[in-house]
C-alpha cells in the first residue's frame, strides 16, 4: 500500500514539473519577435499605379526669315546700283539693259541670273563688257549668295580683290581677263567651289 502510494505522489510530481517547465517555454517565445513568412493569401491585392507623361518636343528652325530676305534682297539691289557707277555703266557698258529700273526684276538685269525669279535673289552674275579698262570692284563681295561669277570681256585690269574670295557660296568662278599680280591665298576660303578657270591673265603665284 505505501508502495503504490510513494508511486502515485512521483507520478503527480513529474506531472506538475512538466507543466511548469511548459509554461516558462511558452511565456519566453511570447516575449521574443516571431518572424512567420508571409502567406500567399496576406500579400496586397493592389498596387499603385504610375502614369508616364510624354513632354512636347520642340525643332529649332533655321530658315531665315521673310524679313530677312527682304533686307538682302534691298541691299543687292543697291549693291548693283554701287558696280554700275563704279564702271560708269553710263558711258562704258555695252549692254546696260534694264540696269537701274526699279519697276523690273535684278533677275531680268543684263548679267544677273536667278534660279528663282519670285524670290528675286541672283545667284550668277556675268559681268557686262565695257569700253574702258576697270578695276573690278570690291561691292562684289557683298553679293554673298552668288553661286557663278563670271568675269569676262577682258576689260578688267589691275588685281582681284580679296573681298571676292568672301563669296562662300560661290561654285563656280570664271576670270577671263587682263588682270594679273598676285594671286590672293584668301581664294582658299571658297570652300563651296566646284570650278576655277584662269586665262587670258597674268597671275603669279
């Protein structure tokens, strides 16, 4: 009998200790951060969304402007009225037709040609011929959108001045003269020309 009841209390005894010690276990993981991954079911069902908005674009222009074309259509107009007096067109030209008309076209002037009339911009010029020798004058440098020039007649006389050499635009020159002296390095700068001839003159260098 004392036997089974020394058992019994060992038995309530392991009992009441294992329930401690489980206790402890439990209260201690409670206290402490628990880490659980995250289930399919607790991820976010929305997102927010992000709108992508396009900026204009803008392109430069470079054309020039009306205005602009206008101002150098007036200042070629005088230019060729300045050459006309400087070879004293009067009295020297052989054909000074339509030279000095304000109610015709520059492009319908003898020696002028445009490759558009409406725009009434030369882009060839041929030297009308002359009775008396000339210098060739300088104005010619101002006519900065001719593609031809054309010096001819074997009239001119002296040297070709440097302002030509300012014509950027210029593809093709002709000199057909009796002209001579140094040849100006400055003809370097013609950096658009196609064609060059030289004759009749007495150039150096």
């Amino acid at each position: 009998f004392w036997k089974l009841c020394l058992m019994a209390i060992l038995i309530v005894s392991a009992f009441v200790v294992a329930i401690v010690l489980l206790s402890a276990n439990l209260s201690s993981s409670s206290s402490s951060d628990i880490n659980l991954p995250i289930e399919p079911n607790d991820a976010p069902t929305s997102f927010p969304t992000y709108v992508i908005t396009t900026l204009p674009t803008y392109e430069p222009s470079f054309k020039p402007s009306t205005q602009s074309d206008k101002e150098y259509i007036a200042m070629q107009r005088d230019v060729l009225k300045q050459y006309y007096i400087e070879t004293d067109g009067e009295n020297s030209w052989y054909t000074p037709e339509n030279w000095l008309n304000d109610e015709v076209s520059v492009c319908k002037w003898y020696g002028c040609e445009c490759n558009n009339i409406d725009i009434d911009i030369i882009t060839s010029f041929d030297t009308p011929g002359m009775l008396n020798p000339q210098q060739v004058p300088t104005v010619i440098g101002m006519l900065s959108k001719l593609e031809v020039l054309t010096i001819d007649g074997g009239s001119f006389v002296g040297t070709l001045p440097s302002e030509l050499f300012r014509l950027h635009q210029l593809k093709k020159m002709t000199v057909i003269s009796s002209m001579g002296g140094v040849l100006p390095s400055e003809i370097g700068n013609l950096r658009s020309l196609e064609y060059l001839e030289l004759r009749k003159n007495s150039f150096d260098g």
